[in-house]
C-alpha cells in the first residue's frame, strides 16, 4: 500500500466525483448545487481576504522529519543526540543544514528556517490537529473536529472565480486533518499519484462539444427557474447564487484547469531540475496551480518510492522510529529528492517573480527524539537507530511571502531538546500565514452546535517574517 492510500479517512469530494457532479449539472443536485451550499452554510458575515492575488504552498511531511537531520544539526552534541550526519555551510553566513541537503544550501538566501516553534502533543492526529487548526483535541480520530488551515482558506476565498480550484491536495487529508464544520464543500480538489508518470492525467478536466451543447441547453433552462426564484427571493441570496452557477460552468467549459494540471507544457530541462520523481513534479505542479490562481495547495511528501531501495529498512513516511527503519539509510534515501523537489520550486518562486505573492511553507506535526534510539526493526529484524515523536523541538521552513529571507529564527537548547530563544507556537505560524493571505485570523464560523469560532483562538504573526 502506497504512503498516501495509507493515510484514509471517509468523505472527500474526489476528482472525478466532483467533475461528474458539474456534468449532471446545473439542472440537478449538480455541481452548482454543491456550490450553493457553501454560500448558504456556516458563515458569520463571510469575508474575502483583501489579498486575493496571494497564495500559499504547504508542503507537508507526514510522520514529523528530525529537526537534528535537517534544519538544526547538533555538531557538538554528545553521540547519541547529534547522530551520524554532519551539517554544511549555505550561501548564508552562520546557517547550517544537514550534510544531505547540498542544494538547499545554495539556495539559503531565499528561505529563513524558524527553530523554535513547539507545542505539547506527540500523538500524530491530535499533533497535526494541533499545528493545522491551531487547537488542542483529545481526540485520536484521524479526523479533525476543528478546521484546519486549507479549508479555512478555501472557505474565505470561496467567492472567487478563477478557473482552477481554490483549494488542491495531493490527499484528502493528513493525519487529523479536515474541514470539520465548514463542511465538504471546503475539502480539496484531491489530484494523487505522481503527476510525472507516462499517461498520467487528470480525468474529466474538459468537456466535448456535446457536453458543452447539454450543459448550454441546462443552463438556459436554470436561468429561466432563477428569474421566478429571483422574484420571490426574500433574503437578497440570488446575486451569490447567480455567481456560483458561473464558477461551476466556467470550471467545466475554460481550459485553464486542465491546462494547469498538465505538466507536458513545462520543458524536459525544468523537468528534470525539480526531480523526475513523485516528489519533484508534486512541487512542479504545486508552483502550475498557484500561478494559475489556486489560493492553497497542500502537497505531502511521504514516501518517494525510489526504485532500487531496501523497502525492509525504509518506512512509508517520515515517522522513522527504529522499528520503523534504519534512520540514516531512510535518509540516504528520503532526503536527496527532497532536496531537489523542494529547492527547485524555491528557486522557481523567486526566478518566476511569485516571491511576493507565493508563500511556500515545509514542515510535519511535530521534531522527533534529540536522543537516538535503537531497537531490531519491525522489517529488517537487526537492530538500528531511530528518533521518536518530539513536539518539545521543530523546525519548519518557509520561503517567499514578501518576507524578509536568509534568516534563523530563534533557537534550541545545546541537546536540540527544546526552544530556547525567540519561543514560538505553531499559532504563530498560521497567524502569519493568514496574514500574508489577509484573512482575518479573529473572523467567526459557527461550529455544529451554533457556538462562534474564530479563526485562530490565539497566535500573533511572526515578527522576522512581516
């Protein structure tokens, strides 16, 4: 079973579902009805964020990387905290990345690595529950009671008509994720699989003529139901109503969808840069999507599938405790396309101008252990080195958003246990995030039982990065 069939959960609106729904459409419980419902559920006083150009990409790592084995390396750690990997120098003064990252390093210039964001939860669904909504539940249900960060934005931004989905993930939804009382209609548009691999596509992204013909003849028969409705209309709902039917033809009749998704445009030279793995043209189609208009894609970066690996010694993602994998040979593995993937679309968010508008964010729920562990392996049956799950430490890179870049914010104790300098929340970061999309973080939903829910219960932007 692939790493991203591993993580299910019921419910999300798949491609094809919700493409089939806009060929029933706009007569029946089609995708114009789907749409409506957003306008009709949940909102107090529903607001656009005043930064609607912006977009954001969040590059998830599910499982929680080793903040000793990236972004915080411990040189001078005893031996059984700084491990086996040895950090380099980056084009920054004083910065240093693991030794497994060298294209990382030519890029530090653009990205600023934050150190000191923790929290309290080691658990995966109650730690990516906490880092995605920015609250803390005892629930163990790999789905959220709480809204997390993508849908928020997709429901803030749900107005907007710009031919691509708004929303996009490479999965229905980490661990702990989903749009809880925004409804379904706030999941994502879900594209998986390797958009890099021969005869990949993208179903139902286009229309035939016939179809077109069809949905031409429905819409003049729904225009002639809503100028009755439209005299009856009591609660002045049918300009918002008029508007949906318009975002719901324009994504099945333009091409600019279909266009987006289609990585054949790119060059084989650019291609190749971000890595001819699932990784790389994940990234590759995360930077297609938000130069098209797409407001938030979240892409996971689980397991690479490498050819030619020792699957008994690697794990399906980045929860690599040593029952789970050999640590240094998981990273020999997991962490040269990593760093192909993501430093190909830093470098392309600043070469293609989007680094005031595209803020590029990595990061998984939680750091893991600063002490190694070592036990025989699940799989392998000898004994190898781990890290556990570690909220106490993390590290998180973001990269664009008009920020200031080159930076390390704040720091960790001298054993990489702890933050130290410069405490940061995960609120923290979303607050920035929302800042930089110009959502307002105190705007209210009503959850299930019609109590009002802010956006974010607490955080303030980060400073460094505003």
């Amino acid at each position: 079973m692939s790493a991203d069939r591993s993580v299910y959960c019921p419910g999300p609106m798949s491609r094809r579902s919700f493409l089939q729904a806009g060929y029933m459409a706009l007569g029946g419980m089609g995708l114009a009805d789907l749409l409506r419902q957003r306008v009709l559920a949940n909102a107090i006083n529903p607001q656009a964020g005043n930064r609607e150009d912006t977009a954001v990409i969040f590059i998830w790592l599910l499982g929680g990387p080793s903040h000793m084995e990236t972004y915080d390396m411990k040189p001078n750690a005893p031996s059984d905290y700084r491990g086996q990997l040895n950090p380099i120098s980056t084009q920054v003064p004083g910065m240093e990345i693991c030794e497994l990252l060298p294209l990382h390093a030519k890029v530090a210039d653009k990205f600023s690595i934050i150190r000191s964001i923790s929290h309290e939860d080691s658990q995966h669904a109650r730690g990516s529950v906490r880092f995605l909504s920015g609250r803390k539940t005892q629930s163990v249900n790999p789905v959220s009671e709480f809204p997390t960060v993508g849908p928020i934005v997709a429901k803030m931004r749900e107005h907007r008509r710009v031919g691509v989905p708004n929303y996009v993930a490479s999965s229905p939804r980490a661990y702990g994720g989903g749009s809880a009382y925004l409804g379904e209609s706030a999941m994502p548009f879900v594209v998986g699989g390797n958009p890099g691999a021969p005869g990949y596509s993208v179903p139902n992204l286009s229309v035939s003529n016939s179809v077109k013909d069809r949905l031409d003849d429905r819409l003049s028969l729904l225009q002639s139901f809503d100028n009755f409705r439209r005299d009856v209309d009591l609660l002045g709902s049918m300009e918002a109503l008029d508007n949906i039917n318009e975002q719901a033809l324009g994504m099945l009749t333009s091409d600019k969808a279909r266009q987006a998704f289609d990585l054949s445009q790119e060059s084989e030279a650019t291609r190749d840069r971000y890595g001819r793995h699932k990784w790389g043209q994940r990234a590759l189609l995360a930077r297609r999507l938000v130069e098209a208009g797409t407001s938030f894609v979240t892409m996971y970066m689980n397991n690479p599938d490498i050819p030619g690996t020792q699957k008994n010694r690697i794990h399906s993602n980045w929860d690599i405790h040593a029952i789970n994998g050999d640590l240094y040979y998981d990273l020999s593995v997991r962490m040269p396309p990593f760093d192909r993937a993501v430093s190909a679309l830093i470098e392309d968010i600043y070469a293609r101008g989007l680094d005031k508008k595209v803020l590029l964010v990595v990061s998984g729920e939680f750091g893991r252990t600063p002490r190694i562990d070592v036990k025989p392996g699940t799989k392998s049956k000898v004994m190898q080195p781990g890290r556990d799950h570690w909220p106490g430490a993390m590290s998180v890179l973001v990269s664009g958003g008009g920020a200031p870049m080159g930076q390390v914010i704040g720091s960790t104790t001298a054993k990489g246990e702890y933050a130290k300098d410069n405490k940061l929340d995960p609120n923290d970061l979303l607050a920035t995030v929302y800042h930089f999309l110009g959502i307002d973080q105190n705007h209210e939903f009503l959850d299930r039982s019609g109590r009002p829910m802010p956006i974010l219960p607490h955080g303030s932007p980060i400073k460094e990065l505003i």
